[in-house]
C-alpha cells in the first residue's frame, strides 16, 4: 500500500445547512489532517482512508456564528476538539465509489456513506502524479448531539437538522 497526500490548497471540507428554512449557509474546516493509503487510487476499493477536522478551524465567514458553532451549543471544541472519520468499506458503484466509514462528532459515531466520484488523474508542471475526487454524505447533526435551535414566529426553525457534507479532493504520492 502506498502512502498519498490531500494537497490542501487545491482541497476543501465544507458542508451546508439550511437557514431559517429558507436559505442555506455554507462554511469549511480550514485546518485537517488526513490519512490515505491504497495500492492504486484508479482504484479506490484498495483504499483506507482516515480525516481529522480541526473544529477551532471552522469558517463560515461570520465570526459570532463560527464561535458559537465552537462553543457548547454545538461542537464544544473545547471538550471535543475534532471531527474524526475513518473508512470501514469502500465499493465501486458504476463508475464511482460509496465510501462508508465511522464518522464521530462529540464521542458519537455512527456510519456515514459518501457518494465518490473518481475526477481523473494527471501530472502537475513538476511530474508530479495527482489524482481528483469528489464526495458527498448527508447527516442528521442531532443524531451527533447538536441539537441546538430556535423557533422562528413565522414557524419552522432556525438551523435545519440535515447537514450536507462535501469533499474535494486532490491527491498525490507522499514524499
């Protein structure tokens, strides 16, 4: 198995949630480590893949929300300072991928699948082989125990229970 590494400046970890039922925000983890190892990422079923998210590093480009979403109403970076996933299976679907892992968010895990899209593979200006995913999951951040929210006069709530998740990714081979 060979080691890759995420080029995080050509990568992102984001996720969208509905706002007051209707609009959406969308925000990012700027900081995460992660861990890729496969035989031959053509083929991502040879695949173990591990992320850690830094929840200090979240970033929905409004400073009030981004500390509250730090604090106890929610991720309670303090006492959980990460977002951790690791894959349990990956299997090919068409000409994609499911990848299905534990996902823990406050000490709960629960399994999570991402639809995988395979972007292709080439070489940067340096010889450098770099390959391009896409995924996407969908949870439910109250079966997390983020349940924090706020009744709206005009009914409904404030922040919807299901938080899309996306992930783009590029990769190359670990030095």
């Amino acid at each position: 198995m060979a080691k890759w590494t995420v080029d995080q400046s050509h990568s992102s970890v984001g996720f969208e949630v509905k706002h007051m039922m209707v609009s959406k925000v969308k925000g990012q983890f700027d900081a995460y480590t992660a861990d890729v190892e496969a035989a031959d990422l053509t083929d991502l079923t040879t695949a173990t893949i591990a992320f850690k998210f830094d929840v200090t590093s979240i970033n929905t480009h409004s400073e009030d929300r981004d500390n509250h979403l730090k604090g106890a109403d929610f991720f309670d970076a303090e006492k959980f300072p990460t977002i951790d996933f690791k894959s349990t299976s990956i299997t090919k679907d068409g000409d994609d991928y499911k990848v299905t892992g534990d996902l823990t968010i406050k000490e709960v895990t629960k399994s999570v699948t991402f639809d995988v899209e395979y972007g292709g593979k080439g070489k940067n200006p340096w010889g450098v082989e770099v390959y391009g995913f896409e995924a996407e999951a969908k949870i439910n951040r109250e079966e997390f125990g983020l349940t924090w929210n706020a009744a709206l006069e005009t009914g409904g709530v404030l922040v919807g229970k299901d938080i899309k998740i996306k992930v783009e990714l590029e990769v190359n081979p670990a030095a």
